[in-house]
C-alpha cells in the first residue's frame, strides 16, 4: 500500500527517512555524506515524485521504493 508522503507527521516522516538512510547496506559512494545531507536528498525525491513510502501489511513495515515510470 502506497502512503502518500503529506500524510505524515514532519516527526514520522523524518524517523521514518532517518531510519531508511542509516540502515545497513545503504549506500553513498567513496564520499562521506552526513546524515542531514542523507535525509534531505531523501526528503527531495519524496517531493519531486521519485520515490514513494509503502507500507507491507504482512510484514507491518514501511519502506522506500523508487518510483516505476
């Protein structure tokens, strides 16, 4: 299920971007990146419609997905 990202809280959104960008295995590249840099360039793509928020509901766990054009 698709959760439109307006329909958060700034305090959900940002724990949920915050958790999604220090997970293991997320990636940056050779540069470090700090953690606001990370949740803005999150925050970005939230906005222009390159990601989405989905909710599993088997697994009741949300998680960021690029979006398929």
């Amino acid at each position: 299920m698709k959760i439109p990202w307006q329909s958060l809280s700034e305090s959900t959104l940002s724990g949920l971007v915050q958790e999604f960008v220090t997970r293991e295995g997320t990636e940056y590249g050779v540069q470090e990146v700090s953690l606001d840099a990370k949740v803005d360039q999150v925050l970005d793509q939230l906005r222009s419609g390159k990601i989405e928020i989905v909710y599993d509901e088997k697994t009741e766990t949300t998680s960021l997905s690029m979006v398929e054009t």
